[in-house]
C-alpha cells in the first residue's frame, strides 16, 4: 500500500530541502523512534512528509498517512505554503518565495470563487479578463493585507513576493540550478535582478546562471553579469585579473561608443520599473492627475525614441 503514495514535483518542490546533517539526523530518529508523525497526503499525493516516507520505504518502516481536504491544487500550495513558513530554519530567500506563492494561489482562489470557474476551465484566454475586473482586484487587495497581517508585512510588499515567485517560477523553467542555489542563500541576486533574469531566453540565462551560481563574490548583480559578458565578448583575450569595472579617470580620452553603450545599459531599467508599476499599482485608485503626468513623460519618451530610433536607421 505505500508504494501507492504519489509525489509530484509541483508540491515536493515547495518543500526546503534538508541538508545532510539534518537528513541523517532524520534518519536516525525514524530508526531509533519510528515514524510518529503521520505522512500528509491529498488524494494520494504527499503534501508533507516527502522524507519520511523516502526513508520509511528504504528501511519496510510502517507509517502512517493523514488525508488533508482540500478543494484544489490551488489549495494544496497555498497549505504547504503555510505549513512551510512554519519552519524556523528557512532562509529569507525561501520565505519570500513561500509567502509569495501563497498569495498567488490564494486570490486564484478568490477569483475562482466569485467567477464560478475551476482552476481547469480558467485556461489562459480568460485570465486578462478576470483579473481585469475591479471585484477581482479587490480580492487581490483582500488577499495580501490578509497574509501581510500574518506575516506583518505590508499588502505591497506581499504583491511584490507574489512576483518574486512568478519570476523563480519562470526561472526554474530554464535553469533548474540557479533557482535552488538563490533560494538556498549561496547565491545572492536581488528580487529586480531575479525579475529581469526571468526575460531572458534560456541560453543567455544559461551564461549568466553559471556566472551568478560559481561567482564568489557575497553578492553579483544581474547588471554587472551583463556587463562582464559583454565585456567578454568584445575583448576575448582580456586578462581575466583585469577588473571589468573601469573608473572615469581609466576611461580613453574619446570612446565614440560610450553614451549609446551607457543608455542600452540604463533603458532595462526603465523597462522593469515600468513593468514593476504595472504589477503592483492599481490604476483605477490612482488620480488623473498622476496619470496625466506619467501619460505627457511616457509621450516625450516616445517622440524621443522615435526620433532615435528613426536615426539609428538611416
């Protein structure tokens, strides 16, 4: 009958690995006391007790099981979410992914509700409209004061995990070993970095990634990563001593590159603030006024670039 139990990554993955010491440590207390503590299961799938239970099967230990009753796969992440930030031995990477895909997964839910949908039949076509309307906006609202009050944390900065965790999400997708090393601590990127890593298609991630995982610096940003690799491509046979971070005073006297290669570096910037305004501000709250000013720069933003734009290609 144990074989029976199902593990799916979508939910193990959820769950802070243990280190070794802590896995022996595991080990030997299943061995010398058995399993006391009963291994958590939704519909036959193990949401809590992936250890154990590994351990249990190796050694024919005998265990027990408790079924959780929970609606939806929705629910069952935002339950190991919760169940998971109990923990004191997380780190602070994994504890703003954890509440972050709590609140992603709980004002689903809420939508969900009030829509009358499932989590199946909500495909992707749907989702711009839903969460277009004002009620659906509210919930998100609702949600993360919610959590934030739990967690003390402000409902902003609840939203703002929320795209952390899309963005690890995204990650994980094309470099399966970068998302743990950041989760871990071992490799620090800050939450824009992470953000802007997430765009990037799998094989220029890939350079970085490894760049950002073997790098040991106590703290490398995205920015400096691209910068290094672009350094490296246009100089291949550089010293690798030879810092890539050039002062004013060791800059050649005429670089004819130097403003068009210092405003690509700076216009992501202003692409992920954008992009960070739109995830976190709700537009239908903000004044006319403050639209008007932002609508009359994004204007003289664009007649600018057009006019760049219309030069470069000439």
């Amino acid at each position: 009958m144990h074989d029976q139990l199902k593990v799916r990554r979508i939910f193990q993955r959820l769950i802070p690995p243990l280190s070794a010491d802590e896995y022996k440590q595991l080990e030997e207390n299943l061995l010398r006391e058995g399993c006391r503590d009963p291994i958590c299961i939704w519909n036959g799938t193990i949401i809590d007790g992936h250890n154990r239970y590994e351990i249990c099967l190796r050694y024919n230990m005998t265990f027990r099981t408790e079924s959780i009753n929970l609606e939806n796969e929705n629910e069952v992440v935002a339950w190991i979410c919760t169940n998971q930030l109990g923990r004191r031995n997380i780190t602070e990477e994994t504890r703003k992914y954890l509440i972050g895909k709590r609140y992603e997964s709980e004002k689903i839910i809420g939508v969900l509700n009030i829509s009358g949908k499932n989590q199946h039949s909500l495909g992707d076509e749907v989702v711009p409209e839903i969460w277009a309307q004002p009620v659906s906006r509210g919930i998100q609202k609702r949600t993360s004061q919610k959590i934030g009050d739990e967690y003390n944390l402000s409902h902003s900065t609840v939203e703002k995990y929320g795209t952390y965790s899309r963005a690890l999400d995204a990650l994980a997708q094309k470099n399966k070993e970068l998302v743990p090393k950041i989760l871990s601590g071992q490799t620090k990127v800050s939450h824009e970095n992470v953000v802007e890593l997430a765009k990037l298609p799998a094989r220029e991630l890939g350079r970085i990634g490894k760049q950002l995982i073997h790098n040991d610096r106590s703290f490398v940003g995205y920015a400096e990563m691209r910068r290094d690799l672009e350094n490296r491509r246009r100089k291949p046979k550089a010293s690798p001593a030879v810092s890539l971070e050039v002062s004013v005073k060791d800059m050649p006297a005429f670089d004819p590159d130097a403003e068009i290669s210092s405003l690509t570096l700076t216009i992501p910037s202003w692409i992920s603030s954008i992009e960070r305004m739109q995830g976190l501000t709700n537009l239908d709250l903000v004044s006319k006024k403050a639209k008007g000013k932002l609508a009359m720069r994004l204007n003289d933003l664009k007649s600018v670039s057009d006019q760049l734009l219309s030069i470069l290609g000439e």
